[in-house]
C-alpha cells in the first residue's frame, strides 16, 4: 500500500455533546478538532491525571507459560499446568483492567462498551498460548471495528479495526471505501497512521470482492480480508512499564478508522 497522496490529518467532530472527549475539553468548546490535536493534547497532559492501580506489565513468568503452552497444548501438560494457567489468567486481568480504565481516559466510549473488562479477555486462549484482548466502543451487534491487542511471545501486536468482518460487513464496507474514498485515504495515508502503523493495513486477500470498477481510486483496498491496523509489540515492550501507555497511542492512532468502519457498518439492521 502506498504512502503517497497522504491529505493531512482526518477531522471529526465530537460526538459526546455536554461530555468531555479524548481531548480532556468539553466538547461544546471544541467542535471539529483534528486527531492529532487530541492524541498529542491527551499525551502531553498523562503525568498531570491521577495514577490508576492495578498491573501496567505483562509478568516474565506469564510470557513464559504462554510460549511453552503454544507448544505444548495436550490435555495431561494442561492438567499439570492448572496453577499457572490461573496465574498467566490473573496477570492478564489485572492488565485488561487497567488497560480499559486508562484507555477510557482516551475515548470514552470504551467505559460504557466494556463494563465488565473481564469480559475483554478471551480466557480460553490463554491456554493455546494467546491472550486475545478486544475492547469494543459500541454496544452494536453491527460494531464491526474494535481496539483489539494479542498478547503471545514475539508475535504481539495492538491497534483497531476490523479483523476478519463478517462478509455482509465487508461488503457494506467497500461500498462506503467506494463512495468515500478520500475520506479513508485521508484516514489511512494521514502521518499519524503511517507512524504508528507503517506497514498500512493487515494483510490478506478476499476473492469473492468482485464487481468494482478496475481503475478505481481505492482499488487495493476492495480485496482485503482484514481492515485493521496492528502494531507490532516487542517481547521487552511487554514487559515494560510504558506497555499500557503505548498500547493506548495505537488504539488512540487507530481511533479514525474504528470510526469510519463502525459508521459505515451500523447502518445495516442488526441480526
């Protein structure tokens, strides 16, 4: 995917009427502000907002159960492992909650999606090796965009999006892409998205995206399976203090195409 033809930074309009935004303002004082007045406004007034308890790391100990448990899934090693599946399970918790409470801090949507965050950890992956974590915005069947981070040694990421939509999401995707084609280049070509997601969207092709006109503008997008953005987490990163902060800047990163996906999806009745 190219960089080129990059629009300057996508702006929207505040949503939250007579609440405060990602910004820390009200929004009848702001109106339409750019992404990255809010990313870089947010972040530049983190020390001053009052430190949240809980796990900011993910534990060595629990990267260590999750290597060895992505090779050795049997039900015997399962069965003697039970004491460190429920701490990898415990580590992982305390980090979703924390990671929910400051992530609401960034869009406040996150607060009234996820009430319950243990409900944001697939717990059953843990056991296979991945702790999958998904934090929705929108309490919408058709919500197809999240903020989403995979937790699994040398193979973590964070970020939003839509990974794998069901096909009638999709389809009502690549119209909307179609029909608003500048406004997701303005989304994905913006200099905040490129430095933070530099390899663009995640990969992967659909077949069955047919019927678009061949020289259209936003051809090489029409074809994906995937409409997410993944940033890659190194192994030190997770276990580092700075993991929850930097997990929040990809969503926050992300937060312009979790919004045009789920504006273009919830449009169609729910199922």
């Amino acid at each position: 995917m190219g960089a080129a033809g990059a629009r300057g930074p996508h702006r929207i309009k505040s949503g939250l009427s007579g609440h405060t935004n990602i910004a820390g303002l009200p929004s009848s004082h702001i109106g339409h502000i750019s992404v990255p007045f809010m990313f870089h406004y947010y972040f530049s007034r983190a020390k001053q907002r009052p430190v949240v308890q809980g796990t900011e790391m993910i534990d060595q100990s629990t990267l260590k159960f999750l290597s060895e448990a992505s090779s050795n899934q049997g039900a015997e090693w399962l069965t003697d492992n039970k004491a460190e599946i429920a701490c990898a399970r415990r580590n992982l918790m305390e980090f979703t909650s924390q990671l929910i409470t400051r992530a609401g801090l960034v869009d406040p949507r996150i607060a009234t999606a996820n009430i319950d965050s243990r409900k944001c950890l697939a717990r059953a992956s843990v056991s296979k090796g991945i702790a999958s974590i998904t934090v929705r915005v929108s309490l919408s069947k058709n919500a197809a965009a999240t903020y989403f981070m995979q937790i699994s040694p040398s193979h973590s990421y964070s970020g939003g999006g839509a990974l794998l939509p069901p096909p009638r999401l999709a389809r009502i995707l690549r119209q909307t892409i179609a029909s608003h084609t500048g406004k997701w280049r303005g989304i994905v070509e913006s200099p905040l998205f490129q430095k933070y997601f530099p390899n663009g969207l995640t990969g992967g092709l659909d077949a069955i995206a047919q019927g678009y006109v061949k020289n259209h503008d936003a051809l090489d997008f029409f074809n994906l399976k995937n409409f997410g953005a993944c940033r890659g987490v190194p192994d030190e990163q997770l276990m580092s203090t700075s993991l929850v902060e930097e997990t929040v800047k990809s969503f926050a990163a992300a937060r312009a195409l979790v919004d045009y996906i789920n504006r273009a999806t919830t449009r169609l009745p729910e199922v």
